[in-house]
C-alpha cells in the first residue's frame, strides 16, 4: 500500500549534514521509504496525501542507553558519584522489580511516554528480574517501540539487586527462551565489569558466540569505576580488556560512557566495531566528565547517544541532543576540542541510532522511523524563520505537545490530529 507524507522534510543523512526539503513528499510502500521529493512524480498522481502542511517531518530518535527501572527515579538523587551513587540508590530502586503488578505500571507509562518524545529505537537495560523483563518488552511492542531489551546480569558488588552466578545464568537462559517479540529482541547485558565475576562474564560471552546475541555495557564512565576495574583485573591494562577476555568485545557491542576512555581504548573501539554510546547529561549529572565524542568520530568510532535515565534527567532526546551540545561546549572551553553543531548532535542522536539497526530514519529501502513536530505554538519570531531554524528550535524547544504524529518501523504509533 502507498502512503504519501506531505510537509517540510528534514534530515541528517550523514554526520553534519542537514537536508530540508520545504513541502516536500515522503512516498511510503507498505511502510518502507520509496523516496523524498520536492515535487510529487507523475507516477504518484492521485495517491492519497497525508497532508501535515506547515509541520516538520524529521527521522523519529533513537536512545541507545537507558534503565528502563531507573525511569521512577528519574530527576531525583544525582548528588554522588556514580559507585556511590549506584549502592544508595540504584540497586535499591532496581531490587523493587522483583513485583511484575508495579513492573506492568512503570513501563505501561514508559512505553507511551517514550513515544509521545518521538523515540521509537533503544537499547535499554531493564532489572535483573526476567519476568519484569519480559514485561517491559510487552509493554514496548504494544506500545510501538523497537529495538533491543537486556536483563541485567550482577553477581557481585550489587547490594539488593544482586543474583548469584549460578541464577544470573540459568534466568537468562529461562528469559531468552521466552523472548518472542516481533520488534523487540534480546542484547545480553552484563551491568559492567565490577559487578559481574569471571564465571559469569565467561558464561555471557560463550552465549554471545554461541547464539550470536549483541552485548551493551557500560565503559570508562568514572574515575573510581575505572580504579576498581584495575584492582579487580590487574592483568587488563584497560578497562576494556576485561570484556575482550571474555568475548564481550565484538562487532556492535554497545558500550555507554567512554568519557575516560584514553587512545588505545578509543582505538580498539574503532578495530573492533564497538559502539560508544554518549550519555552527556548523566555524565554532567553525576560530575564524570564530558566524553571525547569528536575525538572518537575521527578515530572511526561508531558514536550515538543514550538518555541514561536516570542518571541521566530527561527522556526525550531532543533535550539529550540539546545537553550533548552543552556538554560539547564545555569541553571545548576545557580542552579546544570543537563543539557539536546542532545538526551533528542531532545525526547522533536519530540517524546513527537508526544505522545501528541496519537504517531507518528517511533511508531508502527501510522501514519509516519519523516524527511529525508542528512548532506552531512556539514563541512568534520576529521574522519568518529558515527550515534550518526552526529546526534548530524544534530541537532545543520541542515538547511531548508538539509532536503530533510518530512512525515507527513504518507503522503510525501515534496520532494526535
Ligand atoms: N554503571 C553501572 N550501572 C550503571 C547505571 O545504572 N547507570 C550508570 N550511569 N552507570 C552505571
Ligand atoms: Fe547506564
């Protein structure tokens, strides 16, 4: 079937780049981007038109690092550094998903408000608990979200949340077995190194090979996390070595943080495909650093962005786009290092996201990933403002109210016409 999208198109097909086509066309077949005109072709004549006039069409986000139970602690508790941060109030919030009835709760309002902020792509980590897993994955599919879910595996150094070896195994083997999501897939997700033992790392990163399953942890984020990695692995000149001992180190291993990260991890990273996935207002948040996002592109890291709720405050991502500029500012005050333009932050924060899961966003062949932004409530500017403006705006000033439409993997999510 064919849909045609009528309204002002932007994108960021590559990094820096930002493309605008004012009332241009988007020609859909059976969900999947068939092109983007300026003019309607011949060929469509007569095809219905779903006419969004004066709106901004512009690929949907994408998050890539998010704690689907940390979503109830959002905007609370971000005083300490991340190790105590984590023991005061992390795994104690995490350890009350062991109740699937409050489970249902938070990630039923999870699900639809990640759609009404326009991301329909993450990779999130939800708690230890595979029946709460399983029903955030639920609640995602219902809701029109894809991507990748973990349950998260600690046998040590996890307070109340933690397993032991033997159930951390045996949990995931029981949750994978009953992964059954047409949009939603499993990433195996060792919470990071200092709380997982060699046994279970070892055991992961046989099922990693066995099964040819994506992996997502978390990497170089803070000082004192990078201390007692070196003290529990001494033989691991790096942090990341301790996840390449383990065969976690792999082509799409997404790895949050890399904000201590120094060259040779950078350029292992860039060897081996591993993804950094930048979560700047967590790292603000709870005082880690600003992460080398440049320095990692030049390098040929894959680089995309993550809420990291909740040390991270915000879950829509044109707010994490905004924080990923501001942080980007900060750094080049503090090192020279070039700050991100708004059309870089926002290629990070959709298109990469989207490339990671093979395309999406406005490329061609692929399933539509989109959000419809009417900025018509926003404050009357002085003159008549560019496309390249308003998108600007849109992406500094966009709330859950403007966004009056979101496709995901081609389908209509949400429409509030
Ligand atoms: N490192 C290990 N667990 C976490 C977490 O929940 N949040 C953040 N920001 N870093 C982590
Ligand atoms: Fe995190």
């Amino acid at each position: 079937m064919l849909t045609i999208l009528h309204g002002n198109l932007l994108h960021a097909p590559a990094f820096g780049t930002l493309e605008t086509i004012p009332h241009g066309y988007l020609v859909l077949e059976d969900g999947v981007v068939r092109g983007l005109f300026p003019v309607l072709p011949e060929a469509y004549a007569g095809c219905p038109v779903t006419d969004y006039g004066e709106s901004l069409i512009m690929p949907s986000f994408a998050d890539l690092h998010l704690h689907a139970p940390q979503y109830v602690m959002m905007g609370m508790g971000m005083d300490l550094p991340l190790l105590e941060w984590l023991d005061a109030y992390t795994f104690r919030t995490e350890a009350r998903f062991e109740d699937t009835a409050y489970a249902r709760r938070v990630y039923r309002q999870l699900a639809s408000d990640l759609i009404a902020s326009g991301t329909t792509r993450v990779s999130m980590f939800s708690s230890r608990h595979t029946d709460a897993t399983l029903v955030l994955m639920e609640e995602l599919e219902r809701a029109g979200v894809t991507g990748y879910v973990g349950k998260v595996n600690m046998d040590r150094n996890a307070g109340l949340s933690q397993e032991t070896t033997e159930e951390s195994v045996s949990e995931t083997l029981r949750w994978l077995e009953a992964c059954r999501f047409a949009h939603i897939r499993p990433i195996l997700t060792p919470r990071f190194i200092p709380s997982c033992t060699d046994g279970l790392l070892e055991a992961l990163g046989e099922l990693a090979r066995e099964r040819d399953l994506p992996v997502q942890s978390h990497l170089s984020e803070n000082q004192g996390e990078i201390a007692l990695v070196a003290r529990l692995h001494p033989d691991c000149a790096h942090y990341w070595e301790g996840y390449r001992k383990f065969g976690l180190w792999k082509e799409g291993t997404l790895m949050a943080h890399c904000v201590h990260s120094g060259e040779a991890e950078q350029e292992a990273m860039a060897e081996s495909g591993v993804w950094a996935v930048h979560c700047a207002a967590s790292n603000v948040n709870l005082c880690s650093g600003t992460a080398p996002v440049r320095r990692l592109l030049e390098r040929g890291v894959r680089v995309a962005l993550g809420s990291d709720i909740a040390g991270g405050d915000q879950l829509a991502m044109n707010r994490v786009i905004a924080a990923s500029i501001r942080a980007s500012k900060v750094r080049q005050m503090e090192t020279g290092e070039a700050f991100l333009t708004v059309p870089e932050a926002y290629y990070l924060g959709s298109t990469a996201g989207h490339a990671y899961f093979g395309g999406g966003g406005f490329a061609t062949g692929q399933p539509l990933h989109a959000i419809v932004v009417d900025d018509g409530e926003m404050p009357r500017p002085v003159r008549e403002l560019r496309l390249e403006e308003r998108f600007e705006r849109a992406v500094y000033l966009m709330e859950k109210r403007h966004i009056r439409a979101v496709y995901s993997e081609g389908r209509k999510v949400l429409d509030r016409r």
